[in-house]
C-alpha cells in the first residue's frame, strides 16, 4: 500500500488534533464540581489528586503551626486553597479575572 505525500500529512495532521484534544482533556480538571468536593479538613494529597499540581505555591510557619496556600489556574478561573498543616483551612475561587497567590495574601 503506497502512501502519498497528503496521507502522510493527514496522519499527521490527526495526529496533532489528537495531542490537542487531549491537553484540553488534561487541564479540564479545575471545574466547579471539583472545587466543591475540596471540604475543610481533607488531605493536601486528596486536594491534589482532585485538582491536579498547583500552579504556583507558598508555605510558612506561624506560632509552631505550619501551614500555606496553592493555586490552581485555567484560563480566567482561579482556585486558591489554603493550607493548615496538610489539611485544607480554606477555599476561594475567582472567575474572570487571573490573581496570583501573593497578591491574593496581601
């Protein structure tokens, strides 16, 4: 079976679409459902498994406890957890306009 130089870039072509479709499946993880399953108390690693690698992190230590925050970004939505230990202390989401972490704890 001979391939033409056009079957050769329609493969490729698919190919492409497919790489695509499947980043857009990978960052589909910051979804108003998601955000409400994060509760108060639950695990950083749950957190992660729901929401996926925050984009961007901060950690300290206030009177012995430590603690921090973590965002989430995809297009115009933002999540920010914070963190008590390794147990969530609070949540905020932000849609339609991007904030980043230290601006959100000024």
């Amino acid at each position: 079976m001979k391939t033409g130089r056009h079957g050769g870039m329609r493969r490729l072509l698919v190919a492409g679409v497919a790489v695509v479709l499947l980043a857009g499946c990978a960052t589909s993880r910051l979804t108003s459902a998601n955000y409400a399953r994060i509760n108060d108390g639950m695990d950083r690693a749950d957190v992660v498994a729901i929401l996926g690698e925050p984009a961007e992190m901060v950690s300290g230590s206030l009177l012995g406890e430590s603690g921090g925050g973590a965002v989430w970004r995809q297009g115009d939505t933002v999540v920010v957890i914070q963190f008590a230990g390794d147990r969530v202390a609070g949540k905020q989401i932000v849609k339609g306009r991007a904030i980043g972490l230290l601006d959100w704890l000024k």
